[in-house]
C-alpha cells in the first residue's frame, strides 16, 4: 500500500467515491488529490485534498474531501493518506493546516486541536460557513502546526499488511460472483463450450 499524487486518469474514479461516500467535491480538481494505492492489485483504497485559500489579509490550508472505501478501513488508509497531506502541506511552506469536519475524534489522534471561530484565518471562517450551509451537524475547526503531525505506530502497522480482508479480496473486495451464483458446480463443470450434450 502506498500513498501517491492523483493522475488525470483518477478523475472519474474520484468523482465515484467522492458521490457513493457524500463528500464535498466543491472546486474540483484532480490534480488536488492524494490516492492511497494496493500495491499488488492496483486498487485504489482512499484519498484526500489540499485546498489552498485566499482572503485579503491571509492565505490558509485545508484538508478536505478526506475519504476510504468501506473495504479499506481500519487498515490506517486514512491516517496515511493526512500524512501525506500534511507533508506537502509543509513541503509548500504552510506552517499550519486545517481542518473543518463533524467528527473530529478521528483528527485529534494525529494531534489536531480544536480551535475557536474567532482564532481561525478570515478564509477559513469563509469556508467553515459555506460547510455549515451545506452540512448537517456541527462543523469543528481544527488546527495542526505540520510539524507536530503524529502517526501512531498502530497505523503504521495496519498500513503495512493493509488487505480488504474479505472473500472478495482477489476482487478488489468488489462483491463477485461465483459459479454457484449460476448454478454452476465447478468441481464438475468443464465449462469450455460445455452444452451438456
């Protein structure tokens, strides 16, 4: 499992995941995005964005659009996928990153920290109203200077072996359909141009 940039190739993917998991896809961009990657089945499991905004007197970071497949969770996909983030984030010379969620819990392990409306830049107060219109439930912000990111070494560990775990594993942990779907036993069916005559 790995952690790459978002190719323009990803962009309808995207687009699916960002629908079936009801996420913001607010300006768009593929080129924003981070995919986690199986690397033995190429299947992607998760992703997130940087969103860079501007207001008069500031300029700030967001991560947002920060989502994993069901089949690929609890697996530290996620965690990976802030850390990534995070980096480029520093690697773009932001000392500092945001985030507007409904459930901070997950954030605060990596050492986010909640922050008051009123400490946050004018862009990002800008950004958490539009989420508040949006959104149901109460929107959180929270703060992280990029050098105090944390990665518990459980996530690390679970990235390492990270596998959907289920039957369907050998299909991207796609739901499949088997012979006997179709009624089909495979211990004794030939199956090539088998007519049964």
């Amino acid at each position: 499992m790995y952690v790459r940039d978002a190719k323009n190739r990803d962009e309808a993917w995207l687009l699916d995941a960002i629908e079936s998991l009801g996420l913001d896809d607010v300006a768009f961009r593929s080129r924003d995005y981070v995919i986690a990657v199986d690397q033995e089945s190429g299947d992607r499991a998760g992703f997130g964005r940087l969103r860079i905004h501007k207001a008069d007197d500031d300029e700030a970071i967001e991560l947002t659009g920060i989502g994993v497949l069901p089949e690929w969770r609890d697996h530290g996909v996620g965690a990976h996928i802030v850390e990534r983030l995070v980096d480029t984030a520093a690697a773009e010379a932001f000392e500092t990153v945001y985030v507007l969620t409904d459930q901070p819990e997950y954030l605060t392990q990596f050492g986010f920290d909640p922050v008051e409306d009123d400490a946050v830049p004018t862009s990002i107060a800008e950004r958490r109203a539009e989420k508040r219109e949006t959104l149901d439930g109460e929107i959180i912000s929270l703060r992280l200077p990029t050098e105090e990111f944390e990665m518990p070494d459980r996530f690390r560990e679970a990235f390492k072996r990270a596998d959907p775990g289920d039957d369907d594993a050998g299909n991207g942990g796609r739901p499949g359909e088997s012979p006997e779907d179709f009624g089909i036993d495979p211990d004794t069916a030939t199956y090539k141009y088998d007519t049964g005559r």
